[in-house]
C-alpha cells in the first residue's frame, strides 16, 4: 500500500499536534512515510516539533518526521500540503481586533476591518506557499485553513486559477457537532447536510439523517430557544466567548426562522451589541493566547522536559478530523460529502458564478464536485452579494496596491458605520501592517 508524504505549513501551529494524532489514529487505513513541518519561525515550531517526535517516537515508529525553515526540503515529494499559517501571528491578530474596536467597530479575526486586514496579509503568504508547492511537488494537493479562508480562497481563485488548493473551514463542522449532541446522536457523521453560504456567513437549509428523514424542525426548535447550546459540556462552551456566541445564534436564526444559521453572522448582523460587549483591553486574541496557545506549548514544552507524551492532555478534534477525512477522500477517491469553499460557478442559480461560496460537494481524487443548491432568497443573496464585494474589493486591493479599493472595501463591510470611521481604521491598520502589506497607493 502506499504511503503518504504529508507537510503541515504552519507548523507551529497550535493544531499541529492535534493534525498528527489524528494521522496516527489512521495510520492503518492511511498509511504515512514522512510528516514534514513548514514554519518561518524556527524557534516557535521547534517546540512543537520536538514534542511530536517524541509523540511519534512512542507510537508509530515507523513514520519519520521532519522540521525545516527551507522550501525545498519542506515542500519536496509530497502528496498533500495541510496549510494554517497565521501571517504576523497573535500579535497582528490582537491589532486586528483592537484597532477596530478603538473606531467603535467590530474587532474580529476574520470579519469586518480586522479580517480585511488579516487577509492582506495572509494572501502573500498562501500565495508562496502555493508556489513552493507547485515548484517542488506539482501532483500534491493544498488543504487549506489558513485564515481569512474566504478572502485567501478569492486570492488564489484570481490570482492562482490553477492551483490544487481546497480552502476549507472548521466551523461548520463545529457546529454540526453540538446539533448532533442535541439531538442524541453519537456524532455530526450521523448527519447529512444542506448548506450555502460564504464562508463564516452562511445557513443550513436541511440536516437529515443517514436514512435521508430530515431533522430539520426538531433542530430549529432548539435554535429557536437555546441556539447552538447544549448542555453546557462541550468544549467550546468551556470558553466564555464561545459560550455566549452559541446562544446568540437564537438571535441570528430569528431573522430565518427556517434556516439555522453560521455564529459568525453575529458580527454582521448585531455589530452594536457586540462592540457594546467587548473589552478592548482583553480581545479573543488575548483568550487564545492566554488559553490555547499558552496550553499547547507548556504541554509540548513537558512532553520535551519528561522525554515521553504518555501523559499528555494534547487530544484530536473535530478540527484535525475533518482536514484528515479530506485527504483520505482525495487519496482514496471516497466520493465523501463535504463542505468546502469553491467557485459557485452556477452552483447557487442567482448568484455571482464567481463568487466563492461554501456549499456541500462531492470530494473524490479529482477533487470536490459542487453539488446544486439552486436559488437563495432574497435576503441572504443581499447580504452575501454586500460581502462578496468585500472581498473582492480585498483581492483587487492587494493586486493593484490600491488604497482606494481597499477604503471601498472596508467601507462596504456591513460592520462599518461610514466612509469616514472606515478610512480612520484604514490610516491605522496601514501603520500597524507596514511589514506585511504591500504599499497602497
Ligand atoms: P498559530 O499562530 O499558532 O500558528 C500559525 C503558524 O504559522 C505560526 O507558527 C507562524 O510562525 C506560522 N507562519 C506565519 N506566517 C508564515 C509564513 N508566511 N510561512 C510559514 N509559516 C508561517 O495560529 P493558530 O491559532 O494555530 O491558527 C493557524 C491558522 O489556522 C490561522 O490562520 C487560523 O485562523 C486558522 N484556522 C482556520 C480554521 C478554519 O476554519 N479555516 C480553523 C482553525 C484555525
Ligand atoms: C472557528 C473558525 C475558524 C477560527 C477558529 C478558531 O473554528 O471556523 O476559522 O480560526 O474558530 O478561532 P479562535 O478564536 O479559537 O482562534
Ligand atoms: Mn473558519
């Protein structure tokens, strides 16, 4: 049978260690040669490299592991590229989300100015790593989380018509999880979808079971009372922002009472109550930080410091597991039903054929075929057609190095109150990301 090269790009990345125990729980069906890590900061991946080693070493053996800071060697004879890196790391993350706020705006990873301003970075750095792999391994395939997934997913439909990239996000997946909690049932596998959208902007039209009845008005009764809660155990509602963005999905589904909808849509659907509820002083960036971050490396750090991962508290998730069904479905032709972010291209009837949206498709070694969502009423085709514009409008900022595009950009997301507040908030992301964009003019 053979064997897979796989590379992880960001691979000092918290969800490293996650995306390799999930390879090795699928060894037997998925089988690996060599893992290899990609980062350019050698320091942060080394600690997790070495903390991997040590995990490999006592489990499987067999699969070599190798960490590196050189193109070549991280990007030669391999099969799949899983990618999630963070351009200008949780630093520029907290900027992303305090600079906004500071304007009275929705300060948010990948919505809004703080997402326009990650994906001005984010767009050089998949854009390279789409490079190296395309020069040293044109057969392998890109699985990209790298956020902002859908303006990185613009950029390289534009800008790398070609490329065998997948953007792909976790949240749906995430979610699907806590309805299949509440509805009793052992996990989201158990669940077939219905769903249309952008990314982190997007409904569920249908959740049916395996023998195709749907469950669709039992999921919205909990919706409509709880939002995406359960009760109380899971892992995201551990974490307090979580915990009150799950419920407000009650909110969010009030305006579609026959749809369940993507949490993100909050911030563009009640962006006063959410400036009114943040503290500029201690952002998501700093939760992550203090909490995913701050674990993932003390536990690597202690793996390293006792020679054995025995003991570690470091678990799979969700997360791991939807980018390692993926491959499978590629390597194995599988034909698996899955979410990914592809170009409509008549998919949603009335609406833009090149927009990027986040629909179920078909996923098998020549890639995912789009399954037919039909035409999408009114209100969502408004709302989506206003952030498509965005990030668009991104795409062609970054390409023509155009100020004004990007002004019209940020001054369109829904999120922003005016031409003026959005240019105040350009002027200061300008300064901030002076090492990672390119100069507007
Ligand atoms: P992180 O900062 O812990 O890890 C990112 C790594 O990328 C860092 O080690 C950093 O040094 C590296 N990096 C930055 N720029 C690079 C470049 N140009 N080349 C190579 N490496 C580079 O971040 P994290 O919290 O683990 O998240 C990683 C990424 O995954 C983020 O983009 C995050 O938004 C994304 N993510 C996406 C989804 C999704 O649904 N699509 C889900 C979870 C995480
Ligand atoms: C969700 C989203 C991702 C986001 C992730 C982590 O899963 O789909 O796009 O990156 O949350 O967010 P966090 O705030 O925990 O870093
Ligand atoms: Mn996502």
């Amino acid at each position: 049978m053979k064997k897979f090269n796989i590379t992880i790009a960001g691979g000092g990345s918290t969800f490293t260690p996650g995306i390799i125990l999930m390879l090795l729980d699928y060894l037997e069906e998925f089988p690996i040669h060599t893992i290899k890590l990609y980062d350019n900061d050698e320091a942060r991946q080394k600690t997790i490299a070495d903390a991997c080693e040590i995990m490999l070493k006592e489990r499987a053996p067999e699969v070599r592991l190798l960490a590196s800071t050189d193109p070549e060697e991280a990007f030669t004879q391999v099969d799949f590229v899983m990618a999630h890196i963070r351009v200008g790391k949780y630093a520029m993350r907290e900027l992303d989300e305090k600079i906004p706020l500071k304007h009275g705006v929705v300060g948010q990873e990948t919505c809004g100015p703080g997402g326009i301003a990650y994906g001005m970075r984010s767009i050089p750095g998949v854009l390279e790593l789409v490079d190296y792999m395309e020069k040293y391994s044109p057969e392998a395939w890109m699985l990209n989380y790298s956020n902002p997934a859908a303006i990185v997913a613009e950029a390289t439909r534009k800008l790398r018509p070609n490329a065998k990239i997948l953007n792909i996000c976790d949240m749906p997946i995430g979610i699907e999880e806590l309805i299949a909690k509440n509805l009793g049932l052992s996990s989201r596998k158990e669940l077939e979808v219905d769903y249309y959208g952008l990314n982190h902007f997007g409904w569920w039209t249908d959740i049916r079971d395996k023998a195709g009845n749907s469950l669709m008005p039992e999921v919205i009764k909990h919706v409509t009372q709880h939002g995406y809660a359960t009760d109380g155990t899971s892992e995201l509602e551990q974490q307090k922002s979580w915990n009150s963005t799950l419920k407000k999905a009650k909110d969010i589904q009030a305006l579609d009472p026959k749809t369940v909808p993507n949490t993100y849509l909050k911030y563009y659907l009640f962006p006063d109550e959410e400036v009114a509820h943040s503290n500029i002083e201690f952002t998501r960036a700093n939760e992550v930080m203090e909490g995913r971050e701050a674990f993932v490396f003390s536990e690597c750090q202690a793996i390293i410091d006792k020679g054995t991962a025995k003991e570690t508290k470091l678990t799979i998730d969700e997360h791991a597991s939807y980018i390692v069904d993926l491959a499978r479905a590629i390597a194995f032709n599988k034909k698996e039903r899955m979410l990914m972010i592809v170009e409509n291209n008549g998919a949603i009837r009335n609406f833009d054929p090149t927009a990027m949206v986040e629909i179920p498709c078909i996923v098998g070694s020549s890639g995912p075929e789009k399954l037919v969502v039909g035409e999408i009423p009114r209100f969502q085709k408004s709302l989506m057609e206003q952030q498509v514009g965005v990030e668009k409008l991104v795409v062609e900022a970054f390409e023509e190095g155009s100020y004004q595009k990007l002004w019209q950009a940020i001054t369109l997301s829904k999120t922003v109150p005016s031409a003026k507040v959005a240019k105040d908030i350009l002027d200061d992301l300008i300064v901030a990301n002076q090492a990672f964009w390119p100069e507007l003019t």
